[in-house]
C-alpha cells in the first residue's frame, strides 16, 4: 500500500512539473506578445501624432518594447532552470510505474 501512495505522489509531482514548464511558456508568450504591441505602437506613433516629438516617443516605445522581450527571456531562462532543478527531485516515475 505504501509504495502504491509514493508511486502516485511521484505521478502528481510529475504533472505539476509538466503543468508549470506549459505556464512558463505561456508566460514567455505573453511577455513577447506585449513588446510586440509597444513596438507596434512605436510604428504607428509618428503617423498618427502631428507632433513635434514624436521621433521620441517613438524611441520611447521601441526601448519599452525591447526591456520587455529581454526581461520576459531572462524571465523565462531563469524559470526553466529551476524547473529542470526539480526534476531531478522526483525521480523516474516511468520506471516506478513500469516495475
């Protein structure tokens, strides 16, 4: 009984792993999605504002834009590395499962 309860905690902690990588990469998904909505913003920005500066405003889109995708990679970077940490942590359920 005991070691059918360790073999279903390693599944669960498996799929939690499984189920964290997917939100990880959601969420390196969406940083990238917002830097493309700021750089799209700086493309419109001097055809649509009849000002002065708007060559600089522009540039202020573009340098949000790039922030963005560079702290959603090292966002994501960071992330993968803790979760391949992890894995180690739970053993091969595959071969606990297969015996």
């Amino acid at each position: 009984m005991n070691d059918q309860i360790d073999k279903k905690l390693i599944l669960r902690e498996s799929l939690a792993l499984q189920r964290t990588t997917l939100a990880n990469q959601t969420t390196i998904l969406a940083f990238l999605r917002t830097a493309m909505y700021f750089a799209v913003a700086g493309l419109s920005t001097r055809n649509v504002l009849q000002i002065e500066n708007s060559f600089l405003i522009e540039l202020a889109f573009y340098a949000i834009s790039f922030l963005i995708l560079i702290s959603g990679i090292v966002n994501f970077v960071k992330h993968r590395k803790k979760i391949q940490e992890n894995k180690k942590h739970i053993g091969d359920y595959k071969l606990a499962y297969y015996e």
